[in-house]
C-alpha cells in the first residue's frame, strides 16, 4: 500500500517525491540503452496517464508504445524507469484502469510514484514547447536521456521551471472565528465537484527583476484590491500546468478592507470562516462551494491554516 498523506500534512502532496534522478546517468547512452531492457514504463499523453487503484499503471519495454523516451530515474532497489510520450494503451470497459492527470491522482500515489508522474508530464510539457531552439529557430532533438534537446549545430536547451506565488491570505484569528480570503478564477466556469463554483487560494508568476514577496503583495492588489502584511514562506511544490514551481506563502490582511475583484481574473472573491472552510473539505454538497483540489499546494495552505491557528 503506498504511504498515505496524514490530515496534519508535513509536506505538500507533490512535494513527496523519493525518486532517485541518477543525473549522471543521463550522458551514458551505453547504460541508458542497457537500462531500458530492464525498465518499468509510465506512458504519459496530454498530462495524463493510466492509474489502477491507487497505483500507476507501468509497463515492461515490450508492452510499451513508441514514443519519445524520457529517462526519469532509478527506484530503491535499482531498477530504472522511463516516461514515454505516447497515445495511452486501451483500456478494457470492465476494469479499474482510468487515465488521470496530476490534480486527480497525484495525492493518492505513494511518495515514490508521485514523484515519477510529476516529473513525466512536466518532462513532456517541456519537450512538447521547446520542438525549436527559442534562439535561432532551428528544430531540436532529445539528447541525454530527454533532458536536453540539441540542434544539428550544437546548441543546447535545458528544462525550465518557471517560479510562481500562492498565497492564503487570512486575518491571523485564531479559534473558529478566524477567516481566510479565497477566489474563484474566471476560467473556472464549472467547479471540479458538480456545479459548485470552486475557490481556492490567490497566485501569479514571478516577474523579472521581482522577489518572490515582491510578486505576492503585487499579485494580492491586483487580483483583489486590498493589501496584504505578514508574509509568511510554507513549502514550495512544483506543478506541471505547464511547468511551475510554486512557492506557498501565508500572509494576513484585515477583512474590513474593501475587495476589488478584477474582472478579467477573479470571478468572486470572498473571506470564509474555518466552520465553512472545514465543511468544504470534507466534500459536503451543504457548502455550497468547492475547494481547491487535495493534490494542490493551495489545498495544503488551507490545510495548514486549518491546523495551525
């Protein structure tokens, strides 16, 4: 059975990873070609992949499809494992095989597999934006495992992680009395749980020439209007949609303050209390709204919130 998340949460859910990259062995063509014979396989295709249960689907060399190959490490007792990029293996209609993305099924993974899902959709995100050198245009091809990609002249391009803020802004309470502030984003026109509309915690990416502080007070005012103090660094996680890292933060702000919502972000913003936040969490319909999703790091600041004060 994989490692089950406690409710006091010590890490965010995909922060867990205990998957050995063996970095050096990515420019061994020699081993890497050795390794594959002997591998396990996560086939990976638009941000998805098969999950039985609360298992990865992985298969052998032979089972797997074509595709582009991405060594993505070795597990505790050595064998490797490769992500290939590739239409998802038909599943039969009888059996407990779905496919699903990381916001569904990243939580309930062990530490291990999360770990190897992460890192193969964000690998494939990459390698499906970067098909061309962003310097000269020329077309690129995997090299070193699928961590580079290369032109005919030479030139390399590396993986990129682009840093990202999230915040849960609360009025420092403590006790049920306590109240934090969640947004509901434009783009989500339907919650994931039914018709609930869905709220979770304010983010943005870091600028050039910004502090990750920097960008939280900024992203606060302009996404709802009012202004934060207190800023306090949680936990980081990184998120594959297209490839983040997001750096958790608390910080407090006072509810009197007037909200300005933004309009072309921020379909509704409002402060709940923990009897209502609780009460969402635990998938109560009677709430009347939804939270962000337990494989989330805004579902962890939440969390945390709720345990911490």
């Amino acid at each position: 059975m994989p490692d089950r998340l406690p409710r006091r949460l010590e890490t965010p859910p995909l922060a867990r990873s205990t998957l050995d990259r063996a970095t050096s062995l990515r420019t061994d063509p020699v081993w890497l070609d050795e390794a594959w014979t002997r591998s396990r396989v996560l086939v990976v295709d638009d941000g998805k992949a098969l999950v039985a249960g609360d298992r990865l689907v992985l298969l052998t060399p032979d089972e797997a499809p074509d595709g582009l190959r991405i060594f993505l490490g070795v597990d505790p007792e050595g064998t490797p494992h490769f992500a290939v990029v590739a239409p998802l293996p038909p599943t039969k209609a009888n059996d407990l095989v779905r496919p699903y993305g990381v916001r569904e099924a990243g939580h309930i993974l062990s530490s291990f597999e999360a770990g190897l899902f992460m890192t193969a959709v964000a690998m494939a995100n990459w390698h499906a934006r970067h098909q061309y050198s962003p310097a000269t245009g020329q077309p690129t091809k995997p090299s070193h495992g699928g961590w580079i990609r290369t032109t005919e002249d030479g030139a390399q391009v590396w993986p990129r992680t682009d840093p990202a803020v999230i915040v849960l802004v609360h009025d420092g309470v403590p006790g049920e009395d306590g109240m934090c502030l969640l947004g509901s984003n434009v783009a989500w026109s339907r919650g994931r749980a039914g018709d609930l509309p869905r709220y979770s915690c304010l983010a943005g990416f870091v600028e050039p020439g910004e502090s990750a502080e920097q960008t939280l007070v900024r992203e606060v005012a302009e996404e709802v209007g009012i202004h934060v103090s207190d800023l306090r660094y949680v936990a980081s996680q990184p998120w594959p949609y297209p490839g983040s890292l997001m750096l958790g933060f608390h910080a407090i702000a006072d509810p009197d303050e007037q909200l300005n919502p933004d309009p072309e972000e921020i379909a509704d913003a409002r402060w709940f209390t923990r009897a209502e936040i609780r009460l969402a969490m635990s998938g109560d319909p009677a709430a009347g709204f939804a939270v962000a999703a337990p494989s989330s790091i805004a579902h962890y600041l939440i969390r945390r919130w709720l345990d911490e004060f």
